[in-house]
C-alpha cells in the first residue's frame, strides 16, 4: 500500500509464489486501485500462480496456465513445472509443458547474451593487454617478454594507491589510472635506455633480455610485497549488478571496463594521429631511414614509444585489478594473449588490436561452454595459427617501406 511505487514492486515481487488465499485476497484488491502498469503485471502473475495452486476451475487454470507461459519469472516456472508433474489433465500439461519449452527458449536467449557480454568484456581486458605491446612490437619491432610485468606493475600501484587512501576507495582507483601510467611508463624508458636500446635488431637476444627483466620484476615484487597474492578492493559505484530482467543481469565491473578500454583507445588514437609525437611514432614506424634523414631522432621516439606502450600496459593492470587477485605471477597470464592479439589484428595497428582483442574474447567464451576452458584457448590458438598462413601480416596490416620490409 506504499506511496512509493518502487516499493511496493519490490514488495510484490517478494510475494510472488505466496499462495495463501487471504494474501491472494489483498493482492486482488491492490490490483483494482493499482496504476503502475509494471505493477499490474506482477499482480497478474502473482494470481495466476495463486490460481494455478489453489483453482479447482479448468477454464481459469487454463487462463493462468497462458499467462504463465509466458513470464520468465523462476516462480512461475516452478508453478508451471508443478503442473506438469501433478495434472491428469492433458490439455492443462500440454498448456504448461508449451510454457516450460518457452522458459528454456527464453533463458538460452538470455544465456547467449550473457556469454557475449562475457566475451565482450573478455576481449576488452585482451585488447587493452594488447594495445600497449601493439605500439612497442609496431614501431621498434622489439618482441618484450616483460610487457606482463608491466601490466603487473599497473595492478600492484592501484594497490599501493588503496593503501595509501583506505577510506576513498573510489577516489583511489581513479588516480590509480595516471599513477599507474607513471610508474609502468618510467620502467618502461628505463628499460629500453637501459638495455633494449643495445640489441636493435637482434631479436632473440632482445627476447632473451626481457625475458630476464621480466623474471627480476616479478622477483622485486616478491620481496617488497611477499608472494602472496593482494586483494583490491572494488567501489561501491562499481560493484553490484544491472539487472534487466530475471534472467538477464550484467555485472557492472565488466561494463565499466568495456567502456574503459574504449576510452583508452580513443585516447591513444588521438596520441597517435594529433600530436607532434603520435605523427613521429607514424614516420619512424613506416620508414625509420627517411624519418631519420628528415630530422626526428628516432631514439628518443623509440624511447617515448616503449615508455607509452609500457604506460598503456599500466593501465591494463588497473583494470585488471578489478577482475582478479593481485600477484607476482598475474603478468604472465596475458603474455601470450597479447602477443597474439597483436599479430592476429596486424603488428602495429591499433585498430587491429582492437578488433583481434574483442573478437578473441568472443571466442572463448563461446567456444567454452561446449569446449571447456582449456579446450577453447586450444581452438583458438589453431584458428590463428591457420589464419596466419593465409594471412601473415594479420587483419589489418601496416603500410609503409618499413612495413613491407
């Protein structure tokens, strides 16, 4: 009887399968003097439930049986699956047994929308893994097994950041992003200054070389944090659930993460198409001696470049901090599934990335289901080992001398 109409939704949602008969006689008479038509519904539906309990008249259980049909609501299909079970009546089971094959209709709908939002917010965290590995690997053609790290060190700064403003986490989380950058994108500069900028063109020593960075990274966090795996804690604004209907609800960590990764792209794209070093990343990517001969010092891009990238992989551990524990081995889960993202989209090309990210995701999590986990990552790695024999500068790829070469 509330004035709030909210609450008293709420509250016929919580009756729902109460088919004591004077709480059935209150609902009836809600139902006359109701004007919410949400809330007629749900008075409907929690009557015909009522009726299909209590009803001995076929034609009125015939009526409610419809009904029934067709809501997605768990108590009228335990309503409808009672009847099915118990009824002599053929056309009462037939009517129930048509809504229970709509129910499960219904719910594989909403099952297969869930997995692509799955897979969607799967793709985004792969393709923000990826975005920052696509600049390094695209312009300075530097294959870096610490880029895991990277993101790591991304995760264990929101961590610290949480520490440090215990009774803001929201506020944390937020400068978590720029710190983050900061402190992967500095390493990243040191990195290359240090050794990277020693073993141009020779891959496999540069592979060796940031295989051990990598190693000595996951070893310092290990001694400054212990081996222990640390929990960040999740805002209120991003906990909880948006629910659309019984079943259908997304959880708002993975949709604020989509919507992150999108804006994290947007952002590199205007880096990299609007700004004076974006147009000397293009130039030293597409043909390294012509940028050179026109003036750009190319090394101090290289060094701009791999700090970006690595800043960019920062922020990939910010998000991911929301989505798993915090530990010294998390890096090494998204190593491979970035390099792959990478040469699947096209070395290079952010747009690539994305897509490949997106798409990758999207994958798994519908192969899973039918595959299993591990099966699914099999599959997937086959599919782009086969696409990379038909296509092996991947989906999008790079134009320019440099590229061709």
């Amino acid at each position: 009887m509330s004035s709030d109409a909210g609450l008293r939704q709420q509250a016929i949602q919580n009756l729902l399968g109460n088919v004591d008969p004077a709480i059935q006689t209150l609902l009836r008479e809600r139902l006359t003097v109701e004007d919410v038509e949400k809330n007629k519904a749900l008075l409907t539906l929690a009557l015909a439930i009522g009726t299909v309990a209590i009803s001995e008249d076929k034609t009125a259980l015939l009526a409610a049986v419809h009904l029934l049909a067709d809501s997605i609501e768990p108590t009228a299909f335990s309503a409808l699956d009672n009847i099915v079970n118990t009824t002599t009546d053929d056309d009462l089971r037939q009517a129930a047994q048509r809504g229970l094959d709509n129910y499960a209709q219904s719910q594989q709908v909403y099952a297969t929308l869930e997995t692509l939002y799955f897979g969607l917010s799967l793709g985004s965290v792969l393709a923000l893994a990826g975005l920052g590995l696509a600049i390094t690997f695209g312009v300075m053609g530097v294959i870096n097994m610490a880029h895991g790290e990277l993101i790591m060190l991304g995760a264990y700064t929101t961590y610290v950041m949480q520490q440090l403003m215990p009774d803001n986490i929201g506020l944390s989380l937020v400068l978590s992003i720029p710190a983050a950058f900061i402190v992967s994108g500095l390493v990243g500069i040191a990195i290359e200054r240090g050794v990277i900028r020693f073993l141009y063109g020779r891959p496999l020593e540069t592979l060796l070389a940031t295989f051990g960075i990598s190693l000595i990274l996951q070893q310092a966090v290990r001694s400054v944090f212990s081996p222990l795996n640390r929990s960040v804690v999740t805002p209120d604004w991003m906990s909880g659930m948006l629910e659309f209907n019984p079943m259908l609800a997304l959880t708002y960590n993975r949709l604020y993460i989509i919507i992150f990764c999108l804006l994290v792209f947007c952002a590199l794209i205007f880096v990299l198409k609007q700004t004076s070093l974006g147009l000397q990343v293009r130039a030293v990517s597409q043909n390294r001696s012509m940028a050179r001969a026109m003036g750009v010092r190319s090394e101090w891009v290289d060094a701009m470049t791999f700090g970006l990238g690595a800043g960019v992989a920062g922020i990939a551990g910010v998000a991911l901090s929301q989505l798993t524990n915090v530990g010294p081995n998390m890096g090494q889960s998204y190593i491979i599934d970035s390099f792959m993202v990478v040469v699947f989209g096209g070395v290079g090309n952010l747009w690539g990335t994305l897509v490949a990210g997106l798409s990758l995701g999207l994958f798994n999590k519908l192969l899973e289901p039918w595959a299993g986990a591990v099966l699914a990552k099999i599959l997937v790695l086959v599919f782009i080992i086969l696409f990379i024999q038909k296509r092996p500068r991947g989906l999008f790829p790079q134009r320019g001398r440099g590229a061709e070469d």
